[in-house]
C-alpha cells in the first residue's frame, strides 16, 4: 500500500486514490506549435526513481494531490496541492540528464 | 481403530483426557487434542503419508511445520476439499478426514512409481527435448497433465465464508517465539499499540518443542508469564493461527487468520479464514529458522526427517518417530536432538556428525552413553516404504550399516527471511554461519532473533528486546528498563560445518516435493542454466508448494560447488509473497456473487419490479430493459413484442423513461460558461438562462469522448448532463480542469447524479400529460420551448423540467429529488394514465434513438471524432477547446475515416446485426478489405416497418444510395444494405419541435 | 538427427547425462558487432534467431543486463492469442500465431504450445456486439473465431458462474480455438539455444550504461562489460524501454506501469483452456504442471518495481471469484509482478527511429508474449531491411504524431488504462 499524504484528510491508503498521471507536463499555451501539443499528450519522461504525479482522492475529498514518488521503490518523496511547489521536486526534473 | 503405540504416557502439549478420532485413506485412527494430523499420524506409527511429484517415491512426514515437502494431503471431502494441505500444520479435530494424494490405485501400490524405475530416462527438463514429432504435443500434454498437478481440487462453490480485517498499529511482531514474545513485551510495555502475530495455535515457537529452561524453570512458565501481561495491556492485539504472509509497500503486512481451520467446519456466523491487512510504524519480524537437509542417497526414505522436527514430535507431541534413530548432523543442534530423544526412550544408536571436533555438546553426549561418528557421514538411507537402516561412512570412507527406522538429519539452519524478501532486498551469504542472512529491510523492519541467524535462547529473547526498543526510539516512545536478561542454559556452540551433499551414486534429492536431486543440478549447470533464477526454472527447484524453504539454499550451495565458485558469487536466493499459500477466498472477502460489485438502483426500481420490467446492467446500473405485460414471459417473441408497443405507443401517443442513470453535474461560478467552452466543442457563451444545449466533449487527443446536454439554470449556475458510462470520469475531468490546468477559473463543480431522479415523458401526447402533471406551470411551446428549461413544482415536489429530446418526439425530462422519484413517477403514471402513458426501457429508448440517428455507446467508442459522427459542423473554429489541436493531425482529418450512415436491408426484411462488417464483395476470400462496421441496429423500426442500422462507413454520406454487404462470417449471413442518411424518422424534427 | 529426440534422450541416458551441449555459450562480447540487440528477452532473443536465420547480417549479438527470459518473458501469465480487431496490427498477431504453431520444430526445442482455446466472457449486448465486430474482422482475416451464445459456453465451461447471484450474468463469449498457452521460459531458452547454435552472441550480465553517437548514428554501446561497436542496433527491453531511450534524448509515447501475475498450488486438471471475464480484467488457465496462472488488472500506477500491492491482488481475485466461485477454496501460491511498456495506443511499435541506425520494438503493454515470435520476426526483417515488413508497416514511432493510432480498445492516451 502506498501512502499518501493527502494535504486536506492526511496520510491516507493509495486504495482510495484514483491515478492521474504525470505531473511534470504543463498544458501547453492554446496557439502552441502541433509539436509542442504532441508532446504534452502523448511523450512522457517515464522517469525510474522520482516521478511527479498527480492522484486524485477520489473516495475521500476530491483533491488533485501532487506527489513525488520513487517509481523504483514506491516511496512516497513529497505530496501537495497542484500550485505548491514540493520539496524535491527538481529531483525528477533532473533525470534526462542524469540518465536516470 | 489403532493404538497409539508410538505416543508416550506422559509430557507435551496433547490432552490425553481429548482423544480425536480421524480418518487418513480410509482407515480410522485415535489421535489426541493438541495433536497436528502429522503427530496424530506418527503416533500410530503411519510412516508412508504420500508421494513425490514426479517419480512418485514413497515419502513420509519430514518435518514439524509449513516447511513440509511430503506429508501434502487432501483435507476435507465434497465442497471442502482441500487439496495439497501440509499434515504438519492441519489441527487434528474430531472427526477428520484426510487422504493421500497423487497416486492411484493406492498410495501403498502406485501406478506412478513406474517413473522411478524409469527415473534416469526422466532428469530435469526432459520434456523440453522430447514430445516435439508426431502427434503433437497437444496429443502427450493430455497425459502429462493428469499426470501432473497433485492433489485434487473443486469448482464446487465454497459453503463457507471470508472476512477482512484492517489494523493499524505502532509495532508489529511477527512471529510468537521467544523473540517475538520478548518483543512485544518490550514494545507493549512501552504503551505502543502493538499486534503479535503466531502461525500456529499456541504461543512460543520452538520452545514449543523444546526441554529447556529459562531462569531454571520449564520455558513454558517463562511463556505464560509472559502471554498474561501482553494479555492485560489494552493496547495488545494478539492473532494465533494467524500467518503473515506478505510483506507490500507502505509497511502494510498481509497475515491470514485462520478462524475455523482447526474444526471440523466453522460454526454459524463465524468466517473461516480472515484477511488482515496490517499497517505498521515498524515491524519486528521475529520467524525463527528452518532447519535443512543434507542430500545424500535415497535420502527421502520415510523415517528420514528433520532432527528438530524429530525433537519437535517428542517434546511437543510425545510421539516417539522412531524405537531406534540414528543422528547426522553438522551441527550442535543435532546433539540437542539426540539427547532429548534419548531422554525420551529413544535408542540412538549414533550421532554421524562430519566435524573431526567437538565441543560440549559432544562431550554431553558421550557422556549420556551416545557413540559419536566423528569426521563421518550418512551416505544412503535403506527402506522403501520405511527407514530400516543407513550405511555409515566414515572419514577413511569405510561404509558400515546401521539399523535404524529414524533418521534425524540436520544441515544447520537457515534464518526464515521470507518476508525480508519481498520489498526487494536480497539475502545476504554469511560464510562463518553458511547461511544467508536477511538483506537490507530498511528501517521500518528489523529482524530478531533466530530469523537473523542468532543462536541461543538467552540471545534470541535479549534481541526481541533490542531490537523492540530500537523499533521504539525510532517512534520516540520514551525508555524505559527493559525486562531482565533471562538465565538459561546453553552450553557453548561449535560452528557448523557446511555439508550440503555427500557423494555417492543414488538419487540424492535437493527438493522432496519435486524430485530435484544432485545430479539435476549438475545437469543444468553443464546444459548453462547457471543463472540462479534459470538453474530453479529448469529444474523446477523450489517451484512447489513449500517454495523450497527446506530446499534453495542446499541447491544453491551444490550448483556453487558444480560451478566451482564460492556460494556469494552463484548468486542468492529469494522469496515471493506469500510465505504460505493463501486461499483465494481470503483475499475475496465478501466480495462474491451479487456483492462482488455495487450494485445502483434508481429511485424508481420499486416501481419497475412491480410493473414487469427485466433490467439490463448499465455498468453498475440496474435500468429496466423493457416490460411485459400479464401473460407475456421471458421469451423471444413476447420481448420483440413488448419493444415494438413500448416504440409504437410513445410514438404514437406517451411514453415515460427512466433516466436516472445519466451523469449529472451541478456547476455554479462565473466563469462555468468559460469553462464549458474550454470542455465542449461547441460555443457557450450565448446559452441564455432557461435554455439548455447539446455539447459534444473530445479527450486531448481529438477523439470524441462523451455527450450530453448542458443547461443554464441562472446567471452563474449550470447543470450538465454525461452518458452513464462517463459519469465518474467526466466528473474527475472537471476536477482536474479546475485544480490542475485552470485554477484560475473560478467554478464549483459537484456531482448531482445520485441527488436527482430523472425520467423522460416522449411522445405526441407528452405537452398534455406534462400539464396535468405541473402544478400550475405554461408548458406551451411559447413559455417552454424546445430546448427550454423551467422550475417548477409537481405535486408539490421541487422539479426541473428540460424539454430535450432522445426520441426524436416531443420530449421532456423531469429531475426530482431522488428521495421524491418514485412519488413523482407515480405521479406522473397516474395523471398521464388517462392520455395513455405507458413506461418504456432501453430497448425501446434504442430503436427510437437509430430511428434518429442519434449516437450513443456503440459510435462513440473512444475511436471517433466529431467529423466521423456527422457532428463536424459542431466544432467551433472560434474558441480554443480541449482537444482542438490533436484534432487535426492527418489520421483524424483522413477523408477515407469512415463515418455514420443509415443502413437498410436491400430485401427489406434482413436484420443486419450490429457488430457485421461492411464489405464490397460478398464473394471476396480472406483477407478481405473492410469498408466499416455496423455499430447500432434495430431488428424492426416499428415505425419504418423493416429493420435499420447505423454504420461507420469509409466513404460515409458520398456512398448515399450505394449498396454494400454486411458481413457476418460468425454466423454465415452476408446481407446487401443499403446506405442511406442516418436520420431515418422525421429528418426536419418537426416531432421534437412541435 | 536432432540434437533433441527422444532417442538422443535414450542415448544420452545411457552416458548418465554427461554428453548434452550446453544450450548456449557464454561469450565474451566481442570489440564490435554488425548488429546489437539490447534485451534478453522473448522478443530480443526471437530477433537474433530470425536475423540469423533469415536474413544476412553478419554478426549479431543480444546483450542482457541479467539473465536471459528474466523480463517479462517469465513473469507472464502464458497466453498466446491473435483475436484482434483493426487492421493495424490484425495480420501481425496473426502471424506471430502462425510461427507459434511451428515453433518447437523450428527451434528443436519444446515450447509446450498448448493450442488449449481462448474465449472471452461477454456481459451485455453491447460487449457481444462488440465480440461480434472482432470476430467477424477476424474470420474476414482469415482468422478462426467462434461466437457462442451463453449455453454454448455453459456446455463447455459449466463451474463458471451461470447462477442467479451472479452479479453479471454471462451472455456469451468469443472463443479462438487456436489461441492457448506455451511454457513462457522454455521460449526463450529455446530462442537462445536456436539463436547460439545460428552464430549469435548472447552475453549476458552485460548491462547498458550508455551510447557513444557521431551525427545521427550510435557508434559504440557502452556496457557493464566494456564498450561494444556496432552497426544496427535493437531495443527490445519493454519495461525499460524509457531508460535507454532518455540516454539518446529520445521521449517516448510510453509509460511503465506494473502488471502482477499469480500462480496457484498445483492440483489435477480443473481448468482446461485459457478464460477471461468481460466485466473486470481477468485471465485464467491451468499449467502443465497443475498450477492455475492468472492475472488481471494493472497497478495503474507509473512504476519499474517487479511487484504489487493488495488492492489490486484483492480486486483480481474477487474478479476471478465472481467468474468461477469455485475458485474460493484453491490457494494462491506465488504472485509477482513484471514492468509493461504501455504505449499511448495500447499497440506496440516496431520499426524505426529517428536515430539512424537505431531500431525500435516496445509499447507491447501486457501482451507481448504472445507476439514473441511474429515480434522477432518483423523486427528482424525491419532491422535487416532497414524498413519495416508490410505487416508491421503502421506499427511506427510517428503513427502518434500523424494521428494514425492503433488503439483497439479506444482509450485514448492514457497508457495505464490500456
């Protein structure tokens, strides 16, 4: 079971959280060029170790809680609201060049 | 019924005022109350309990616990059968009945045994290089397959129950031993909520089995004593018969209850078996050991077992297994053993112990009169259905026999790291202690005890201790004197001495449960399975039941020797969950049959059952289907019927249908039409209050992915409608629009679904019937215009009421309250009776809606887009909207896409069925071009009088007028349809408008 | 005569076992190769068998950072199937079925392809139309599938559940009778083996760490065994797809996620072909050896862990309940998990890349195995061609980008619902 601080109930069972995905994506600007729309939908970085995600607590209050996760070890690095900035969460940024 | 001739008059834990009869292959047996199946069968000297997987050898009851390879047994009879059940661990019960497995006619006389004489034709992945030419493997794979498998199972359905369990707590020891105890000793006395799990019936672990003594009285007072103050602690959880089983992510530990195994059935109201999922701050895994084996000859010979299992049988049990035994151990346990045994009564003609050097424990023995074979071995085991002796090797290699009918072995002790495992860390080789020793479990496992390969009593329970309190200081509980050491008596150890093999010609088994011997590991490694995890996958070592727990280690410890490479450089060996097998009941819960998923009614199902409706699932709806009438039933003619009034009666006069399962959402803020705009295809900034509107949503990817209206009930406040199968998802979308991608706007969403019992009055009839039904309300098309909405009241009850149309008729939906549903229905049957309303399900909400061209499910399949559905016009070139840039990449814009078009059959009477494909040639042979499918179709349009379709079409409205073949090879019909426009009923809306 | 017969059986018994040949050589890579395949598994080592034996390419090596058949190859649930529907990969699976049904020939080695039949449960009329779509492409394909209706599957498959309390009834199913299961390791032992005796370097333990590149070409692969030059290269390493990918700077439509698999203790045969429930994800057969294989849903998290949690154990087991109730009282024995290249589609790619001389197979989400040998074979007609074979022609990198998607089950790019 993976544990998520949720930032409205607090730690809560993964169980009751639906999956969003990748958190690192930002939508792009509406007149963006078709290559930078391509990647926002379709590429992603896949990273193994931290990944920034979004899951939503769908059975508890809704929220769109943003965690950093080792997608290795499934520890749980830092969770938030979408707006907050995690601690760690360059670390995921990081991976491209790390090769990790 | 046999006496227990091998059971003592006194001592162990067995009742003897209890005696339990049982049954094992038909004949009947006495054992006694505190009794495994496996000490009950012992007891009356029944050594030959089963046989091996692929040679089909004799074997008996090799060990004490979950570690069992042989004594696998078919428990139970009929639906309760369970097939594969380790005689070592079943609590023998009144009335028992067990049966031997894997073998025919008799488990004396085995066919199987065949394989053996023939074993050498048969190594280890024979079958990989045989059974390729004629027949066929098919053909060989029947037989193999009875041959193989074990014991026989059921798909009979189970007659008992399961529950779960869910707990949180700071400390959570596994294990029940003396490390255990003294853990959750610790950690309870410290005030952390603490669970204490034990595998078997009773707590203390190997002390269970032992004779030794803590602060000079018998270790079972130590025991109790210790049970009494976690017992009185509030927050003390203690689980007997309970197994851990898996250790997941989160610290979540997985153990199973087993709350009825141990009777003859559960009593009512009490679930068999109880799945716990544990949440801990820190575990304190305390699993003790598992003794291993040595391989030599023929060293599955029933008498052969392990020596601890031997001391076990006696001490625990009073079971004498053996009137004289022979010892070969590598180890000073094996000492332990011998004494006690002798203690017990039992001749022990000599300790074979392959060490030149002794220690105390030697000296012990020979003082108690025992000969020891020093710097010797057991080289083969004699006795097919029973032990009668083994030759003796000694260091000049001089064979000599001994008789003796048991064989206590010990090869040392392996650390149970099954659960250090699972997470991923991997066993580490110790050399001095030639086992492995737990890898890293991180902080929030540590490991106590025997289960990290500390030896002794005293040790093992002072390290409950510590390792409780380090548990503890990573929590912050505050320290507090831990209890006192306790004294006991534990002569020094010498080391062990590796033995994994002795040499020798003669099957030398590694793994009982599946025939793995010495030489099947050497063939591997000559063939290149020299991969750990390919050496177990040819050779099937420790694939069985018992996951080779007595067996990896020792087969490791030989492909090391083969290769010629120290043990740490072959590789290690690992465990997956579960550490014992689970049933699949357990993991289930109450989670079967009606209950394995929610099941959602509407606020009017009351009523449907009661007026004839069949329901159809509508994910996890229950929406009626459609309703007979008295005297109509089930059958084919009266449904068709049935679906034909339900269409011809609404089109013709009224209809009302429950729709109750659309996905409602209630939106309010200033900036929702700036939302819907971003959300839907289709502009929303002139919707004015009191209207409502179609809107077509696409997911990113330009894909058409849900519809449905959207109303505008004040300046700042909507109400959407979504298909049934999107509610949740459309819903979330919207959560994840407002939260992530565009905070900024400033919209309340809410899901309304369950809130509102929705139905639909269609019909030429339905403006007479909604006014009788209204209180007071201008239901002229002037006041409530097509595509109008009005609040109001409906006897009295709060209403909504939309004039959107499905049908194509003059509609309108009406929202309540759901707690107001079924008086609103009634309501509105019992005024609209007159006018001649009649209720309709979703047969008949189909036909009308192909006779419309509507789409529905079967055209938005998540591969369309708006173009392909004959909606193009819909998408605006003025506003941004998800999925706008993905829709015009060159795969979606294609004029070759297929797209909707009606379909008729060329001869009028021909249904093409949904699911047919479109072809241009009948004749043509595989493979055959596809030109589209058929999505929807209706046996009969009652109005059109012969059946219709919708299709995707390659081609679509340009091929208008064309013919085509639907093709339907999976039942041989190949039918000429027509392509027509796929609005078949009223193209100008006339109806709905009027 | 075949290095595997029964009388070379006979023979070697009489030698006491000693004579077999090792199955495959332990190589030290050499300083280059004409073409690298990175991954050992089913998929790689099916490419290095078919480019040895179909086409000329010269050297050929496969490089595994473990053991060989550790992937997915062998943590699957076994099932071998070519019931799909769109054009796009229709003719490939089909294919693939096809080299199945020659495989133990071909490589001398039995695979254990048990042609047992597949059906798929349907629950509603929509699913049965849907079935009847698939089916008829397939029979239009030439392929074999059968539509039964519900007593047609209660004759064959009666402990399913037909009772009233079935939460949902079966209506029907979709049955390809030769579709089943084969012996997932003995696959790639059988490729290695045939692969090794072709000429084809197998090393493994030899982990990629990097890429040496000069323009738009890899020159060298660096590895835990040194570095290694060479012409063409393959990735054939599913899960682990991305890892390799982000070391060129390439990102691809492909996320991985973790799919578990159980295995029951064996019993006699109970279960005598594959069966899937329409209403959840679940997938059931029986080995050989007795055990009962099944599987079910995703994590549906992003992840590169070999393992599982229990909401989604809980979740397949009460799916596979609620199809055969029986099943309540069998005990699940082993479970794991493997790491899926989910693709954006739920369709694989296999072609090019926009590196040069770099070739691509992945995005195989939870069905590669059964496209084992097909993968290999148009993978190896791609790489030796430098240009894909017409069956898999709309399996590419760019069917993403040009909106060409292949996405048989219409979910659109969300990999984890795939």
């Amino acid at each position: 079971m993976i544990i998520i601080d949720c930032p409205y109930c607090g730690p809560r069972d993964h169980a009751e959280f639906t999956y969003v995905g990748d958190a690192a994506r930002t939508r792009p600007a509406e007149d963006a060029s078709q290559a930078t729309w391509f990647d926002y939908v379709y590429l992603r970085d896949n990273p193994r170790g931290p990944h920034l995600e979004y899951w939503q607590h769908s059975s508890g209050c809704r929220a769109m809680v943003k965690v950093l996760r080792d997608t290795s070890s499934h520890r749980v690095l830092a969770c938030g609201l979408p707006a907050d900035q995690l601690e760690a969460e360059q670390l995921e940024a990081g991976h491209l060049e790390a090769g990790q | 019924m046999s006496a227990q001739d091998r059971r003592l008059p006194q001592g162990g834990e067995v009742d003897r005022s209890t005696p339990m009869r049982f049954r094992f292959d038909d004949r009947d047996y006495q054992g006694l109350a505190g009794d495994t199946l496996a000490s009950a069968l012992l007891a009356n000297d029944v050594r030959l309990v089963g046989r091996s997987f692929k040679y089909h050898r004799p074997r008996g009851i090799f060990s004490a616990g979950p570690e069992e390879p042989n004594a696998l047994v078919e428990l139970r009879t009929g639906a309760r059968i369970e097939p594969n059940t380790r005689a070592t661990t079943i609590e023998l019960y009144d009335g028992l009945e067990a049966a031997s497995q894997h073998r025919w006619p008799s488990l004396r006389w085995d066919v199987g045994e065949v394989n053996n004489l023939v074993s050498d034709f048969l190594p280890a992945g024979f079958y990989y290089k045989t059974f390729m030419g004629w027949p066929g493997w098919m053909f060989w794979e029947h037989f193999i397959r009875k041959a193989a498998g074990m014991g026989r199972g059921t798909l009979d359905p189970d007659p008992d129950s399961y529950d779960k369990m869910n707990a949180h707590c700071d400390v959570l020891v596994i294990g029940g031993g003396p490390a255990g105890l003294s853990a959750a000793l610790v950690a309870g006395r410290s005030g952390a909520r603490v669970i204490l799990v034990e595998e078997t019936d009773g707590f203390g672990g190997r002390l269970r089995g032992e004779r030794e003594t803590i602060d000079d009285k018998p270790a079972r007072h130590w025991v109790a004593s210790t049970l009494a103050e976690l017992d009185g602690m509030g927050d003390v959880t203690l689980l007997r018969r309970t197994t851990a089983f898996g250790r997941y992510d989160g610290n979540v530990v997985a153990a199973l209850e087993r709350r009825a195994d141990h009777l003859a059935e559960p009593p009512e109201h009490i679930s068999r078996q109880r799945l716990w999922t544990i949440r801990a701050r820190r575990i304190v895994l305390a699993a003790g050991g598992i003794e291993r084996h040595i391989a030599f000859a023929d060293n599955d010979r029933p008498g052969v077992m392990l020596a601890g299992a031997a001391r076990t049988y006696l001490n625990r049990f009073a079971v004498q297994v053996g009137k004289i035994a022979t010892v070969f151990a590598n180890n000073d346990d094996g000492y332990r053993t011998a004494l006690d045994l002798a203690a017990g009564g039992v001749e022990i003609n000599a300790i074979v112990d392959p060490r030149e050097h002794g220690g105390t424990w030697r000296q012990k023995a020979e003082t108690a009169g025992i000969d020891v074979f020093a710097g010797a071995v057991v080289s083969r085991a004699h006795g097919r259905l029973g032990l009668v002796g083994v030759d003796v090797r000694d260091a000049s290699g001089k064979n000599r026999f001994l008789a003796s009918d048991l064989l206590a072995v010990s090869g040392g002790w392996n650390p149970n790291v099954h659960l250090t495992c699972h997470l991923g860390a991997k066993p580490v080789w110790d050399n001095a202690l030639a086992t492995f020793l737990p890898g890293d479990t991180g902080p929030d496992m540590r490991v106590a005890g025997s289960a990290r390969g500390l030896a002794g009593l005293g040790t093992c329970i002072t390290d409950g201790y510590a390792q409780a309190r380090a548990a503890l200081d990573d929590l912050g509980y505050s320290k507090s004197a831990l209890p006192d050491v306790p004294v006991t008596d534990e002569p020094q150890e010498e080391p062990v001495q590796a033995l994994w093999q002795v040499p020798g010609k003669g099957m030398r088994f590694v793994d009982y449960q599946d025939d793995v011997k010495v030489s099947d590991i050497a063939l591997a490694n000559r063939e290149g399975y020299q991969s750990v995890e390919h050496l177990k996958r040819y050779t099937t070592l420790g694939m069985g039941t018992d996951q080779g727990k007595t067996a990896n280690v020792i087969g490791l410890a030989v492909l090391a020797e083969e290769r010629g490479l120290p043990i740490d450089k072959v590789g290690t060996t690992t465990f997956r969950p579960p550490y014992t097998p689970v049933t699949f009941g357990a993991f289930v819960g109450r989670e079967t049959g009606l209950h394995y998923q929610p099941l959602r009614r509407s606020a009017m199902h009351d009523w449907h059952v009661a007026n004839g409706a069949t329901f159809v699932n509508a994910g996890h709806w229950l929406r009626p289907q459609y309703y007979l009438r008295d005297g109509e039933s089930d059958v084919k003619a009266d449904i068709d019927r049935a679906i034909t009034r339900e269409v011809t009666e609404t089109r013709g006069g009224g209809g009302i249908v429950d729709v109750s399962t659309l996905g409602k959402i209630d939106l309010q803020g200033p900036d929702t039409a700036e939302l819907l705009n971003r959300l839907y295809i289709n502009g929303w900034k002139t919707l004015a209050v009191g209207k409502a509107r179609y809107g077509l949503m696409l997911r990113e990817d330009g894909h058409v992915w849900d519809d449905g209206t959207t109303s505008r009930l004040g300046e700042n406040h909507y109400f959407m409608t979504t298909t049934t199968a999107n509610a949740g998802p459309v819903m979330s979308h919207i959560e994840y629009a407002l939260q992530v991608l565009w905070p900024d706007l400033d919209v309340k969403a809410v899901s309304v679904t369950e809130h509102w019992a929705a139905m639909a009055i269609a019909g030429p009839k339905s403006r007479e019937a909604l006014a009788a039904v209204l209180d007071d309300v201008d239901v002229s098309n002037d006041a409530l215009p097509f595509m109008g909405v009005v609040e109001c009241t409906l006897a009295g009850i709060p209403a909504r009421v939309f004039r959107i149309s499905f049908s194509g008729e003059l509609a309108y939906e009406i929202n309540v309250a759901a707690d107001c549903g079924e008086a609103a229905w009634e309501h509105v049957m019992r005024t609209g009776a007159p006018l001649g309303i009649l209720p309709y399900g979703t047969e008949a909400m189909g036909i009308m809606r192909i006779e419309k061209g509507h789409v529905a499910g079967p055209e938005l399949d998540g591969r369309t887009t708006p173009a392909d559905l004959g909606l193009g016009r819909m998408v605006s070139s003025k506003k941004p909207f998800l999925g706008a840039p993905m829709l015009t990449r060159e795969g979606l814009t294609d004029t070759d896409r297929p797209s909707l078009v009606g379909l008729v059959p060329v001869d009028g009477k021909s249904r093409p069925r949904a699911g047919a494909v479109l072809i241009a040639d009948p004749k043509a042979v595989p493979p055959v071009d596809k030109l589209g499918h058929v999505t929807s179709s209706a046996y009969l349009s009652p109005n059109l009088d012969h059946p219709i379709a919708l299709g995707l079409l390659e081609g679509g409205m340009a091929r208008e007028g064309e013919t085509v073949w639907a093709a339907f090879p999976l039942r041989d019909e190949m039918i000429e349809v027509r392509v027509t426009g796929p609005v078949f009923l009223d193209p100008d809306g006339e109806r709905m408008h009027g | 005569m075949s290095e595997y017969s029964v009388l070379r059986l006979i023979a070697n018994t009489i030698t006491g076992h000693a004579n077999w040949r090792r199955a495959w050589r332990d190589p030290e890579p050499r300083k280059s190769y004409d073409v690298i395949i990175v991954g050992g598994g089913g998929h790689g080592l099916a490419t290095a068998f078919y480019l040895a034996k179909n086409h000329r390419v010269g050297s050929i090596a496969v490089l595994e950072k473990g053991w060989l058949g550790g992937g997915n190859t062998g943590r699957n649930t076994t099932i071998v199937r070519s019931n799909y529907m769109l054009e796009g990969h229709a003719h490939f699976y089909e294919k693939s079925l096809q080299l199945w049904e020659q495989l133990s020939r071909e490589l001398n080695y039995n695979v254990m392809f048990s042609q047992r039949g597949v059906l798929n449960l349907g629950h509603s009329d929509a699913q049965m139309d849907g079935f009847a779509r698939r089916g008829n492409s397939m029979r239009l394909n030439g392929i074999d599938a059968e539509l039964l209706d519900r007593d047609q599957v209660r004759r064959r498959i009666p402990y399913l559940d037909f009772s009233d309390s079935a939460r949902f009834p079966i209506y029907g199913g979709i049955l390809q009778p030769r579709g089943g299961t084969a012996r997932h390791d003995a696959v790639a032992w059988g490729l290695a083996r045939g692969a090794d005796r072709l000429g084809v370097d197998i090393i493994q333990n030899c982990e990629v760490t990097g890429f040496k590149t000069q323009g738009n070409q890899i020159t060298a692969i660096e590895t835990t065994r040194g570095e290694i030059g060479c012409g063409k290269v393959g990735f054939a390493v599913a899960g682990n797809t991305t890892q390799l990918t982000s070391k060129l700077g390439l990102k691809m439509p492909i996320e991985s996620h973790v799919l578990q698999a159980f295995v029951t203790e064996p019993v006699k045969p109970l279960i005598d072909s594959v069966v899937t429930f329409g209403a959840s994800h679940f997938y059931i057969s029986q080995s050989d050896k007795g055990g009962l294989v099944l599987g079910g849903d995703l994590d549906f998290y992003n992840s590169y862990a070999q393992r599982g949690n229990m909401p989604t154990i809980e979740h397949v087991m009460a799916a596979g309940q609620a199809m055969i109730p029986g099943l309540s009282r069998m005990r699940i024995l082993r479970h794991w998990g493997g790491v899926m290249d989910m693709s954006m589609d739920g369709s694989p790619i296999i072609g090019t890349s926009p590196i040069d001389n770099l070739y691509l197979n992945c995005g195989w989400c939870y069905g590669g195995f059964k496209a084992t040998p097909g993968s290999g074979w148009v993978f190896a007609h791609t790489i030796a061609n430098g240009e894909p074979h017409p069956i898999n022609a709309k399996l590419t990198l760019d069917r993403f980008e040009r909106g060409k998607l292949i996405d048989e089950g219409g979910k659109g790019p969300f990999p984890g619902h795939h």
